[in-house]
C-alpha cells in the first residue's frame, strides 16, 4: 500500500508542475492520469475507471487555473 501511495503522490506533484492540468480535473487511478474539463465529464469518466479498476481507490481533484481565486475565511 505504501509503494502506491508513493506514485499517487509523485503524479500530483507531477501534476501541479505540468501547465497542461491547469484548469482541470483530474482522476489518478491505477498510477496513471486522466484529465477533464468538466465536472459532468469526470463523472462519466469515473464510473469507466471504476468499472476498469474495481479494486483501485482513485484521487481525485482539481487543478486550478492560474487567474483563480481561492477564498480562504479564519
């Protein structure tokens, strides 16, 4: 479980360096990257990875454009 971790976290870090994901969202699952541009989109996506993948958890997030803002409220 470890060694998996591992290359979730080395493909986010990948994933925040590379200007292609910007803007997207992104599904890591079975040590790869598939990205879209839509929520609805990634939904559809997820379900065919899962299908593909039963037995993978996936991360899944979302890669920010430059030019957005985050609202951060203390």
């Amino acid at each position: 479980m470890a060694k998996q971790q591992t290359v979730t976290k080395n493909l986010i870090s990948r994933i925040y360096k590379e200007p292609k994901y910007k803007g997207k969202h992104i599904i890591i699952i079975g040590g790869k990257i598939y990205a879209t541009k839509s929520g609805r989109a990634n939904s559809e996506l997820l379900e065919r990875l899962l299908k593909k993948y039963p037995k993978k958890i996936p991360t899944i997030t979302y890669i920010p454009a430059e030019e957005s803002l985050i609202l951060l409220i203390l």
